[in-house]
C-alpha cells in the first residue's frame, strides 16, 4: 500500500479565486499567412530554444464522427503568440514550411502538455513530424500529486494565477477561416501558458524538468 501524502489539485473554484493568467494581448498573436507574418514568425521563432506549444481542433458532435484536426497549431515565445491554420498551400506554403521547419527542429523545444496526443494527429494533417518536445504534466505532478496535472491546474499551482477557459470557445469551430479575437486568444494563451509554466519550473524546480 502507498502510505505517501499526496498533494490535493486545487478545485476549480478555488482556481477562480486566483489572479487571472497575464496573457498576451491581441497586438501580440499573429495569424501567420502573409509573407511579412512569415518573415516575422521565423525571426521571433527562430531565436528561442523553447516555445510553448499547442493545437487546437475542430469538435465533433455526432456519435461515431472522427476528428479532423488538428486545424490550428500554436507557438509561443516569450512575447509574441503565432497561429499556423491547416491546409495554408499555394501563396501560404511559406507559412507551413516554416511551421516545418520549427516543428521538426531538434535545437527547438516545443513545451506543453498532452503532446504525445498531438504527435499522430499533427502528422496526420500538417505531413510534419514533431520533433523534441517536453512534456510538463509529468514535471508538475513530480511536485506531489498523485494525478496527472493539465495546464489549467499547472497554472494555478506554479504560477498562482487562473488561467480561464471558456467552453463556448473550446467547442467552437476552429477551422474556421477567420478566428474571432476570443478564438485568438484562447489558442495563443495556451500555448503561452505552457511556455509560462515551463520558465516557472525552471526558476522554482529545474531538477524537475530533468527526468523529462
């Protein structure tokens, strides 16, 4: 019998008495498409050694339907959010060259959580193979917990603060061609956060990220 004391994770309505999450603002997330976004993406991208990382995908609702997504995929710096949409060929081949290029790096990082779930899928829709990734729900949970931790509850309990996630968004379409200002910056503070939480980590409990 395991005779440790685990840690509780904290409730949702303890969460929500907390701080709320100091996200990026709509000036800092960009839907990279343009041959200006490209160029800015790859210098912003290119110059970390870790991006907090995401995706986001179109929900099902019929019994038996399969997913489609990923639809949108998400990198974080430590100031700026890049949104990479599916199917982005022809005049927007640039922009999925350089998501490419990033995702398949082995110099590049790419820190969240629940990424061994998005490695198939990602293949599967981009045709691009996720490359040195870190996954943090497990760097969490080695603080005390006797369960898996997500990002909501990592956020609340590396950094203190409420990381809000409104379900009217998480069930929204997102492979829609144009994402409203909430899609923005639900998908952009997600990755953000594990990016956070990471850097949080790193300062608090290096030895943390060391078995990962």
């Amino acid at each position: 019998m395991d005779a440790r004391q685990y840690l509780e994770r904290p409730t949702k309505d303890a969460m929500r008495q907390l701080p709320a999450f100091s996200g990026l603002l709509q000036a800092q997330i960009h839907q990279v498409e343009s041959a200006d976004e490209v160029n800015f993406a790859q210098e912003q991208l290119g110059n970390c050694t870790h991006l907090g990382f995401d995706t986001e995908s179109k929900p099902t609702f019929m019994v038996g339907e399969s997913s489609t997504g990923p639809h949108l995929v998400q990198l974080a710096t430590p100031s700026h959010a890049f949104l990479f949409r599916a199917g982005q060929q022809g005049s927007q081949g640039a922009a999925h060259r350089l998501l490419s290029d990033i995702l398949q790096s082995e110099h590049i990082i790419k820190v969240g959580f629940g990424l061994k779930s998005d490695r198939g899928p990602v293949l599967r829709k981009f045709g691009i193979e996720l490359n040195a990734t870190m996954e943090l729900a497990g760097a969490v949970k080695r603080l005390g917990y006797k369960q898996q931790v997500g990002l909501q509850a990592a956020v609340a309990i590396v950094m203190g603060e409420y990381l809000q996630k409104s379900r009217k968004v998480t069930l929204s379409n997102w492979a829609a061609e144009s994402l409203s200002p909430a899609q923005r910056s639900y998908a952009a503070n997600d990755a953000y956060a594990s990016l956070r939480v990471y850097q949080a980590l790193k300062h608090m409990a290096p030895q943390l990220l060391n078995h990962i």
